[in-house]
C-alpha cells in the first residue's frame, strides 16, 4: 500500500484514496520544494501542463471533436437504468440516427430542432444544463427524459410515430 513520503526523502506514490486533494497538493508541494530550482521549473511546467489539458478537455472547443465521444455507451447506460430494454434501444438508436446522425450540433432544416433528440425549442434542453449546444450528455438525458415523458419510456412508440407522421 502506498503512503506519504517520509521527511527523509523517501518519495513513494500516494494512495488516490487515502488522502484529501488538499492533503495531496501539501505533500507534492513539501516535495518540490526540497528539489533544485531546475527541478523545479520542470515540475512546475508539468503542472501547467496538466492544468491546462484538464482545463482544455472540459471547454467548448471539444465539440469540434464530437464525432469521437461515446454518446451511444452513454445513452445505452442511461436508457437501461431507466428501465428500457434492448428491443426499445434499437429503436432508439434508428430513431436518433434518422433525427440527427447523433450529432449534437445537428439542426433540422425545416423546423429548426436541434442536437441529438432535435429538441424544438433547442433551449428546451437547458433544464439538463446550460451548456446543451455541445454536450451530448445533457442532449441525451434530455431526450431519454422526453422519451420516458411522452412515450411512457418507449422509444418504439417513438419510431412509429416518427415514420407516420414525422416528428415524435
């Protein structure tokens, strides 16, 4: 089991369940500054480094990459515990893929919906979080709530009405 690093300079890992991140930020900070001032800078660059590449992968500009996110392990997580099944996925997944391709910045061209579910009012979706026009995790809990509200959590129903009539 790992522990803190003794005063002697024993630097052993530290246990990520063992201390508090205040408790954590002490110990790297005892640490640094026991090193030469080289030492230093590179340890300090490297935590710039890792601030910043935290600070980038929570922005906007990761919807650039939206392709690449895994919206559809996150809906399947989300619509089973909420009490679908694996026939009513498939349909959501077809559904969803007729709507918008799982893009979250897909919008229709006729009405104006939006996002994965092609929410209309797109702004419908903040009640999930302010930042529904790139987030697919806050576009999809929108949707399954949608789902679940108008289709009593049935996305087949969702489909066939999708296929007659055109909307859902």
């Amino acid at each position: 089991m790992a522990t803190e690093p003794s005063r002697t300079g024993n630097r052993e890992r530290l246990d990520c369940n063992r201390y508090s991140p205040t408790r954590k930020a002490n110990i790297i900070y005892t640490n640094v500054s026991r090193t030469t001032p080289t030492s230093r800078r590179r340890i300090y660059g490297f935590l710039a480094f890792m601030v910043m590449a935290v600070w980038l992968s929570n922005s906007p500009t990761k919807a650039a990459n939206e392709h690449l996110t895994p919206a559809k392990p996150f809906a399947h997580t989300l619509y089973l515990r909420q009490g679908g099944n694996a026939r009513q996925w498939g349909c959501l997944v077809k559904l969803w893929t007729m709507e918008s391709n799982w893009r979250v910045d897909a919008v229709n061209k006729h009405g104006g919906a939006r996002g994965i579910p092609q929410a209309l009012p797109a702004s419908k979706m903040a009640q999930f979080g302010t930042d529904y026009r790139y987030n697919y995790q806050t576009q999809i809990r929108w949707g399954l709530r949608y789902i679940k509200t108008h289709w009593n959590n049935n996305a087949c129903n969702a489909l066939k009405h999708e296929k007659r009539v055109g909307w859902y």
